[in-house]
C-alpha cells in the first residue's frame, strides 16, 4: 500500500466524517478530525472544546481568529517562542502556519486519515497522499442536516448555504483559492447517490492501489 494520508474535505451535510470513519476502519488508519483542532487550539490557548462546538457554524479560521482576540490571552505564539500578552492577537499568518503545521505533524506519522480543515491544501502533492472530496448536492445537504440537526428545510438551507460560503471563505483566506475544483483532488465521490459505505469503498480501493 503506498498511501499512508488519506486527505478527505466535505462539504457540510454531505457525510464525509462517516466517509472518513469507515475508511480509516477498512485501512487500519487512524482517523482524526476535531484532534486537528484541538491540537492547535491547545497549543493557541484556545479551549479546544470551545472551539470543537462551533466547527459547524463558523471556519477555523474565523473562529480561532475571534477565539484569540477575545479571550486567548495566554496564547503561545507559534514554535512556542513566547507567550501573547492578554489581549493580543495572532494574525491571520500565525493561524495559518499554526493550523498547517498541526497537520503537517499529523500526516508525517502517516497511517492516518484526515477529515479536517482542508488538509489537502495544507500537505504537498506526493504519491502518499490520496486527496478526496464528498460532496452533494445543496439540497440533499440540507434534508439531511434538517435531520441531524432538528432544523426546518428553511433553516437548513440557510446552514448549507452559510457553511458554503465560510469554506470558500477559509480557503481563500488561507490557501488563495479563489474557486474550487472537482480537478484539485484525485477521487470525488457524490453522496447523493452513493451510500457512505459505497463512497468509502472507493477511497478505500484507490487509497490501495
């Protein structure tokens, strides 16, 4: 087997962490997602849990951005080379290479799966590095957020759509992206039609080839 990251990004609703979890179990890998964040976030003086409960609502980005100028006080810079005086703020270049970095460490232990902060972006190209996404159409994410979530359609909707926009927002802010593309990953699987055990066992298959 020559992959030992598996990348996988989703779109909300579209049931990539269960796309992830099942992967990682045919592979033996480990699967980490909200370990991403908490890991950073620790390492920021942010409280990891806090930072867990709003992974739905808003981008990393903004909310370790809002996490660090509101209340972080104690965070350490990154590389750890001094603490932030109360109030202080870590810009947007501090975040990015603080998130990059997390993951950076995750993937060079390998055998594992990422479902997380677009950590296709964040590691370079290379043969042991699989990069998927799980998508779906807007309106199948919404019925199944409505589910999950206890929303009406209408407000569904309006989850799918902001959830849209501040990953656009995110990867455009840290990875200048401007639009992205079905051609930036090597496996896209549609959850409209497929089972997450169906779109798990392509990954699986071309995560082992």
């Amino acid at each position: 087997m020559s992959c030992r990251v598996v990348c996988i990004s989703h779109a909300t609703g579209a049931g990539g962490e269960e796309v992830g979890r099942l992967v990682a179990e045919r592979l033996g890998f480990r699967c980490v997602d909200e370990d991403i964040v908490a890991d950073a976030a620790a390492r920021g003086g942010i409280d990891p849990g806090d930072v867990a409960d709003e992974e739905r609502r808003k981008s990393v980005a903004m909310r370790l951005l809002d996490a660090m100028a509101h209340g972080g006080g104690e965070a350490w810079a990154v590389g750890g080379s001094a603490p932030l005086l109360a109030g202080e703020e870590l810009g947007t270049d501090e975040v990015r290479a603080l998130i990059r970095e997390t993951i950076e460490q995750t993937a060079a232990r390998g055998n594992v799966v990422i479902v997380a902060h677009a950590a296709s972006w964040a590691l370079p190209a290379g043969p042991e590095i699989l990069r998927v996404l799980v998508t779906a159409s807007p309106g199948t994410r919404a019925q199944r957020l409505s589910g999950v979530e206890g929303l009406d359609q209408k407000q569904a909707a309006r989850a799918v759509k902001d959830a849209d926009a501040g990953r656009r927002d995110y990867l455009k802010r840290f990875y200048e992206v401007e639009e992205e593309l079905p051609t930036h990953y090597d496996v896209v699987v549609n959850t409209d039609v497929l089972s997450p055990e169906q779109a798990a066992d392509i990954v699986f298959r071309a995560a082992s080839a």
